[in-house]
C-alpha cells in the first residue's frame, strides 16, 4: 500500500496534470516559451488523439450510465535523466499533450521554473472561475410569490 | 428493397462540386469560421455534441459548417468521425454536485441554499426580433459582474428532498458492474435503465421533446415539477492504466435536468416522489428537460405502473430516438428501388387486368 507521502505526492501531481489539462493550450505554449530552459526529451509515446467515453450517474448519484464521448489526446515523455512524463488532455492538440506531459516530467524532477509556470497557470485559471463565477451571480433572483385572488 | 446501379460518376462528382459552391454561397459575404459558428452559434454545437454523442467544440462546428447548418447533417457527420478513433477507456462519472454553476434553477423550492442563479437564459426575454442584431459591427453589451461570486458549489435540490426521505434514493451499483454500452453492443429488451439514458442523453431532440410533451398531455401522465436544472463546467476525471490514479483531463459543459414526479408508496413503505433525469453535452435545457420527462415515463415497469403511451414503450421510444438511423432509413427511399417498383407495376397492373375481365364477363 502507497504510504502518507505517496498520496500526498500524488495529490500534488494530480493537481498540476489537473492544472495542465485545464489550461487553454496557448497558455501551455506561452508557459513553455517562457521556460529560461527547454529540457531535451524524447517521445515514449508519441501524440495520439482518441475518446474517453464521458460516464454519468442516474440523478446525478444513482446507477452510472454512458453520456457519450470526448476527444482526448495522450502523450509520454522521458526527459534525458530518465524521468517520464504522462499528459491527457481533453482536445485534439497533440503539441498541448506533448508540452503537458514534458511540465509533468519537469513537476517530478522538482524543477522550479517549471512550478512557478504551473503556479501561473493555476492562478488564470482561477481568476477565469472568479470572473464567470461574479457574472453569474450578477444573476441571482429572489422570486416573490405574488398571492392569488382572495386570501 | 433498392438496387445497386452502376455509372453516374460524372454526375455525383458534379453535384459535389455544386453543393460545395452552394454552400459558400455569395462570395462576396465573409466565409463563416469554425471559431465564428463555435463562438457565436454555440447552441446549435452543444445540440451537435450531444447528439453526435462527441465532445469537441470545433469538431462540432466544423460539422455545422460542411452541413450548411442542417444539424441532423451535422450529427451524422459527427457519430461517423467518432468510429475513426480508438477509446482510451472511460472516464469515473462525472459529479455534477461539484459543477462550477452558471445556471441553477428551481421550481419546486423558491428559497435553496446557494440560490437561484437565471444566467445566461431566453427564458424571460420578449421573443422579439432584434433588428439591432442586422448591424454587424455595432458594440454588443457586456455582462454585468456582481461584487460577490456564486457558491463554489451547490447542493442538488433532490438531495435536500433525498435528506428527509421524500424522494426515491439514487443508489450506485458496485464499482465492478458492467455498464450497457449501445455503441458495442444492439439493443435488447427490456433495458435497464442505464442503456435507456445512453439512448435517450444521443435520442433526437425533437422526437423527446414531442414524447415528453404527450406525457404531459396525458399520454403517461405523471405530473412533473423541475426539481432543478443546472448549467456550468464539471472536471472529466480519467485513470489511465499506467499511472493507476484519477487525473482530470479536462471540464466540459453539462447541463443536467432532475424531475420530481408523482408518488409512490404501498403498505411497507411511505409515500415518496419519483424521479426523472436528463442529463446532456453543453446547454441543452429543452432536451435534458424532456429527457427525463421520458426517462421517467420509462420507469413504469419497475414502478408497477401500467404501460399504455408510447412514451411509455421502451422498446418503441428506443427504436426510434436516434436521428442517425431514422434519417438514414427515412431517406434511402431516395435510392433506386427500380426492381421492387416493377414488380408492384405489374401485380397492380394484372389486377387491373382480372379486374376488367370480370367486368367484361359480367
């Protein structure tokens, strides 16, 4: 069984590969040109774009069924030390599972430019939320019950 | 039956060239982009996705494109585009209690923590003509940003119910259960429930909305109230073999609609209210509504109703709910049916042929 450190460790990586695949892929773009270090790497598993079929539950808790599908490209990395990468990406942008799976990589080995660019990421992402999350609340009614005729 | 011909080559290739001249039309009007019909159409790409039983916006539009904007065209070409690619596997299902709302409405409970939230909506504007829209580059208004951002996440109106006993419970199987897939196996009947929703969430939305509709009438009558319909973007959570744990490979738009209907009780246990769920791709409130309108009617075996409309008959709402096939047989009419044809012509005609002579006889 994987130990506290383990599924701490996990926790963080499934949190930036949640960060990565989120991301519009020019931001991954930009987050990679912005790197003061490409890292050389090779492809394990070049980019392949295939479907996840989308599973939902009856009242949204009950007996799962099969909404439908969605494309998703897949990518593996092995950067020259050895270290591989993994990206799944919702979409059909093989250069955005390529560069989420090289982050990835770079998130294990520890590399710090490529956290700060990760932790860039996360915070557009959240200010993309916030700034959906304050429209739809501009939104919010409170319907009064108007009575109808006598009493 | 139709027939196989030969030749017509020169013809087809023509007829080719002509609808994709068509199809751009006056060329002195701006070409339409897929991001324009993605970004400015994307009603009519949450309908194609859904249908199409495929995610991917720009996929979508560029069917609505090629379709000339003929949505059933759209979805056709869709569901074909989808047996090009290898399925990675599934996803976990989805939480649509943890969706980032962008609309969320009641009808059954006015006051519910998290609130109502109307956003983006038809619903209460005037249905006139906006002749301001015939100028193209007038500024558009921007949304309004309230101070204060919705809740994070709200609880499902049927949970509150679910909370006091007053609604059937949703129970997960165990994790193991296989689920009925109808893109790897036919259909059988009857079908469990999970089957029916796979069918109903890519069934035309026009053949629900009307099926859904004949309940109301009386046609499988069972009183429905919008329990909620939310809108907003749900992380899709996937666990490929070679990592072992779930990570998320994306949002997608859903909108999920829960009906509360009619109860249900007998001797041993207390009345409670039933339910009915849609659940689709993107913002599809009419269909997710009359889905489970549908879905709701087709649980009359397990809630020992009597089955006398056809939204009622699973085996006839299930035949007959998908576009693709039902365009598919409805247009091969259109094909040479030349041999059948001659052999009608000549049994219609020696039966007018007996019935002369009798005449003559007489």
């Amino acid at each position: 069984m994987a130990g506290q450190e383990h599924s701490e460790e996990t926790a963080a990586r499934r949190r930036w590969m949640s960060v990565l695949a989120g991301a519009p892929a020019a931001e991954v773009e930009a987050a990679w040109e912005g790197l003061p270090a490409r890292p050389e790497r090779q492809f394990l598993r070049a980019p392949e774009t295939g479907m996840v079929m989308v599973r939902g539950r009856a009242g949204g808790t009950g007996r799962r069924f099969n909404l439908g599908e969605m494309t998703v490209t897949r990518c593996a990395v092995r950067l020259d030390d050895g270290t591989v990468g993994y990206g799944y990406v919702a979409g059909r942008s093989p250069r955005h599972a390529e560069l989420a799976a090289t982050f990835d990589a770079l998130m294990l080995r520890r590399d710090e430019a490529a956290a700060a660019a990760v932790d860039a990421l996360a915070r557009a992402r959240k200010a993309r939320r916030s700034a959906t999350a304050a429209k739809t609340a501009s939104t919010k009614v409170d319907f009064f019950t108007v009575v109808r005729g006598e009493n | 039956m139709y027939v196989a011909v030969k030749g017509g080559e020169k013809a087809i290739l023509n007829s080719h060239r002509l609808i994709e001249d068509e199809r751009r039309g006056d060329r002195g009007i701006p070409e339409l982009s897929i991001a324009q019909i993605d970004e400015q159409l994307g009603l009519a790409v949450d309908r194609v996705m859904t249908e199409g039983s495929l995610y991917d916006r720009r996929l979508a539009a560029l069917a609505i494109k090629q379709a000339q904007g003929d949505l059933i065209e759209a979805i056709f070409l869709l569901r074909a585009y989808r047996t090009t690619l290898p399925r990675f596997g599934a996803s976990v299902p989805i939480d649509t209690g943890r969706m980032q709302v962008r609309r969320r409405i009641s009808a059954t409970y006015k006051d519910i923590p998290g609130g109502q939230v109307l956003g983006p909506t038809y619903d209460y504007t005037h249905r006139l003509l906006d002749f301001g829209l015939m100028d193209d580059e007038a500024e558009r208004c921007q949304a309004v940003s309230a101070p204060a951002e919705v809740d994070a996440a709200m609880p499902r109106v049927t949970d509150l119910l679910g909370r006091d006993g007053l609604i059937e419970e949703e129970t997960a199987e165990p994790d193991e259960t296989p689920i009925a897939d109808l893109t790897r196996d036919p259909l059988t009947f009857p079908a469990e429930r999970p089957l029916r929703l796979q069918n109903l969430a890519r069934g035309d939305e026009g053949f629900l909305l009307g099926l859904g509709y004949s309940t109301q009438r009386g046609y499988g009558r069972n009183h429905p109230f919008v329990g909620e319909i939310r809108l907003g973007e749900v992380a899709v959570e996937f666990v490929p073999e070679e990592l072992g744990f779930p990570i998320e490979l994306g949002e997608i738009t859903v909108t999920e609609c829960q009906m509360v209907n009619q109860f249900k009780g007998s001797k041993t246990k207390p009345a409670q209210f039933t339910r009915g769920y849609g659940l689709t791709f993107g913002h599809c409130e009419r269909k997710a509504m009359s889905m489970a309108l549908v879905d709701r009617a087709l649980r009359c075996r397990e809630l020992d109703e009597d089955a006398t409309a056809p939204a009622q008959d699973e085996e006839f709402v299930m035949m007959h709910s998908d576009n693709v096939e039902a365009s598919g047989f409805v247009q091969h009419l259109k094909l040479p049916h030349y041999v059948d044809f001659q052999a009608e012509l000549v049994m219609v005609r020696s039966m007018r042929a007996a019935a002369g002579a009798k005449e003559a006889a007489e």
